[in-house]
C-alpha cells in the first residue's frame, strides 16, 4: 500500500525544495529582525511586530493576492526583477519559496526573538569591557547563545514552510513539478476519483514531516535552556 | 591616573562626585546605594554622564562640553563584576582568552602563565562556567580581565556574593594582584575590613556625594 510514486515524489521534493530555500533565505532576515525587536526601543516598533505578525492572521489567499499583485511579471516589484535581474516568481516554484517564505516568517522570527531576550545583557556588556566592538559583541556572544533558538526558529518556519497552501497556490497556482506542493497535491488528489490512497500516502508524509519538526524544535529549546546556564 | 568630575540624574537619586588620584588601589567606599556601581560603570563608559569629565591615564574618555564618550570596548579597562558574568557558551580557557581574541593582541605566554599562576587556574582550563565554585568562577573572571592588559582594573563589590569562606579564599589573590600586577585599580566595596586590606586611597561616597577622600585612614 506504502508504495510511493514518481508524481508524488516530484511532490514531496518540491516540498522540500521550496521549503529549505525559504526558510534559508528567511532566516538571516529573521535574526535581524528578531535582535532588533529585542534588544532596541524604536518609534515604529509595535507597527513593525504587526506586520510580521500579519501573515499569521491574515487569509492565507489574501497574502497569496497580494503577492500577485506586488511580485507578479506586472507587479511593481515582480516586474523591475523580471526585466533587471531575470528573476521571476510568478508560476514558478521560487515564487512558492517565497510565499512559504512569508507565510512561515512570523513563526521564525518567534524562537529567536524570545532567545535573544532571554540572554542576560550584563554578558553583552562583559564582553563590550573586554574590548568588543557591538558587532563583534554580537557573533561572539549574543548569536552563539541565541543558537539553539535560532536553529528552533529554523525549524518551526520550515514545518510551516512545507504545509503552506493558501498563499502558494493563489500565487503560483498548483502546476506539477513546478509549484505543486504536497499540500497542492492533496488537494488536487482528493478531487480525483481514486485518488484516496494517494492522497492519504501523502498525508502520513506530511504527518511525519511535521513531528519531526516538532520535536527537533522542542529539543532545540531544551539545549537552548542548558547553553544558557553553562552546563 | 583617573579624574573624574561627573553629574548623573539617575530617576529621584543625584550623583554628583569629584576626585582625582594616582593610588594604586582606590577603595570606593559607602552603603548600598550610594552610587557607588553607577560611578563605576561610568568610568567604565557603560552608563553616560549628564555632565562632566572622565580621564583615565591622560585620556579623556568622557566630556560632555566637547561631546567626547569613548565607548566601552575602546577604553582599554577590565572590569569584574559582583556576579562573574563568564561567558556560559565558552570554557574557561576560551573565557580567559576572549579579551586578547577582542583587542587583536598577539599571544602572550609569559603574561598569560604568570597570570595563571597568580590566580591558581590552570587546572580549570577546560571547564565551563557551570561546572565552577563561586570563588574559582571571580578568580577566572579576574583573570579574564587582566589578559585583555587593561590600564585600569574595575572591581564592583567582586567578593560581594561570597560566604565568608571564600571571601578569605579570594582576598590574598587580590592583594597578590594589586602587589604584583601592576596595574592600577579601582576596587569597590561597603566592607570596611576589606578595603583596609587593599585600599591605598579611599573615596567615601554617601547618597551620590563625595563626602571624604584621603589615604585608608578616612575609614575610621
């Protein structure tokens, strides 16, 4: 019965595939992101942690319009990258990267923003008397010990990477082997005659592929907690 | 060796202090909460003054008129604080080396051992913060401040966290230092018998004002 597929195979790694290059691309964004909320006080501030949020919230097909709108070939931003740079996100599986991308941003940007506060700002300054300038404050202190909790952010975003639907396939459509994720080819199988047993292998797939996320995130967390009391 | 002459509103409490000395070991003496840790990190450039000057060996390292703040990693201090604070993702070697790593200096090995010698903590290289007594936890931070070759030495209160038992533990390390290192300290305290011990000047602090200033003997 646990026979998979060529077609679901082609799913399963384009899920993959479209998954890892998202959450890479996100995740330095995200620590950005996550050391600027944490450690710094600005005008602006709660506006900005809504937005990160807003994917979270907002309908998944909306997020997915509108990034139609903005990085389709006729979108403002879409259109500058097609004709400048050659790079295109419409209907093809980068612009499924990046709809993963967005949509799993609040969920990594979460882990590492908590880590980083956690950390005791008495170390950063420590290490700023021993004669570290704050970037180098940064990578040698701030970042090592926000590690586990980066790599759990990393974890979480790729989970919900790789489940993404609504905004994938409003802006890439479900086109196999090129944007048809296991979520997109789910749905499709179980409009499909016949297509139960399919759909269901993918199912299980799925299935495994988040708890495995899961529990890499949790332990992640733990060796956080112990990083931190220098055991 | 260090003048300051700074003013500090911190919340209702007004820190106000002026002194200037060239003692080996400047005890800064008062209660808690006298001003004593905000003065300090302002000579470490971690808290900035309202007003004022700060000049640590010829450098001016803070004046408010002329709009100069050196920031901390530029003053070339080490500072020890009440709680250690090693770094918990670094073993005690690395924590050792992490001043010298920072500054871009070259290797050391005679300074590096005589250091070590000094504080006893050769055998701990390889452990981690966590793994570490209390005393053995201030003795590496001592020694992580030194090796990053400071011109001034900061001691807050260093043994104030420490039972009695290693408080006499620590204390002939530190006078082995002021005798031996040569390098000039400021060491604060609230505990008289302490800072007779290894004060060669005392400031007396009292609710944000320099209130006397002279050898040990102004702590009787």
């Amino acid at each position: 019965m646990f026979e998979i597929s060529p077609a679901e195979w082609t799913a399963i790694l384009l899920s993959l595939r479209v998954a890892v290059v998202a959450t890479l691309v996100a995740t330095p964004f995200g620590i950005a992101l996550a050391w600027l909320l944490a450690r710094h006080d600005f005008w602006g501030k709660s506006f900005l942690d809504a937005v990160v949020h807003l994917p979270l919230v907002l309908p998944p097909v909306v997020t997915g319009y509108l990034l139609l709108l903005t990085f389709g070939r006729k979108g403002l931003i879409g259109g500058f990258l097609a004709d400048t740079l050659g790079i295109v996100f419409a209907f093809r599986w980068t612009g499924a990267a990046l709809a993963c991308g967005l949509m799993s941003f609040p969920l990594l940007v979460r882990p590492m923003r908590l880590s980083i506060e956690a950390i005791d700002r008495k170390l950063e300054q420590a290490a700023e008397t021993l004669g570290a300038a704050p970037w180098k404050v940064f990578f040698t202190v701030t970042l090592p010990l926000a590690l586990p909790g980066v790599l759990a952010g990393m974890v979480l975003g790729f989970a919900k990477a790789i489940g993404e639907f609504g905004a994938t396939i409003t802006f890439v459509s479900n086109i196999p082997g090129e944007t048809q994720t296991i979520s997109s080819a789910i749905y499709s199988l179980i409009q499909t005659p016949d297509g139960d047993a399919a759909a269901g292998r993918l199912v299980i797939v799925s299935i495994i592929l988040a708890l495995g996320a899961l529990i890499a995130a949790e332990w992640f967390a733990r060796r956080a907690t112990a990083r931190l009391h220098g055991n | 060796m260090l003048r300051v002459d700074i003013e500090k509103q911190l919340g209702e409490f007004t820190l106000a202090a002026t002194f200037s000395s060239e003692g080996r070991v400047i005890g800064l003496f008062g209660a808690s909460g006298a001003g004593k840790s905000s003065l300090v990190n302002m000579i470490a450039g971690l808290l900035r003054p309202d007003r004022g000057t700060i000049v640590i060996d010829g450098e001016t390292v803070d004046d408010t008129a002329a709009g100069i703040h050196v920031p901390a990693w530029r003053r070339r201090i080490g500072y020890v604080f009440q709680d250690a604070r090693l770094f918990p993702h670094l073993n005690v070697a690395q924590n050792l080396d992490y001043g010298r790593r920072m500054n871009g200096l070259p290797s050391d090995p005679a300074q590096h051992k005589r250091i070590i010698d000094l504080l006893d903590i050769g055998a701990l290289q390889g452990r981690r913060p966590g793994k570490l007594s209390g005393g053995e936890r201030q003795r590496v931070a001592l020694g992580r401040a030194l090796l990053s070759k400071p011109r001034l030495l900061l001691l807050d209160e260093p043994l104030g966290a420490l039972d009695e038992g290693r408080k006499l533990e620590i204390l002939p390390y530190l006078v082995r230092l002021r005798d031996e290192a040569n390098v000039p300290m400021v060491y604060v305290s609230h505990d008289v018998a302490e800072l007779r011990q290894l004060a060669t000047q005392i400031v007396m602090l009292k609710e944000g004002r320099v209130t006397s200033f002279g050898g040990v003997k102004v702590l009787t």
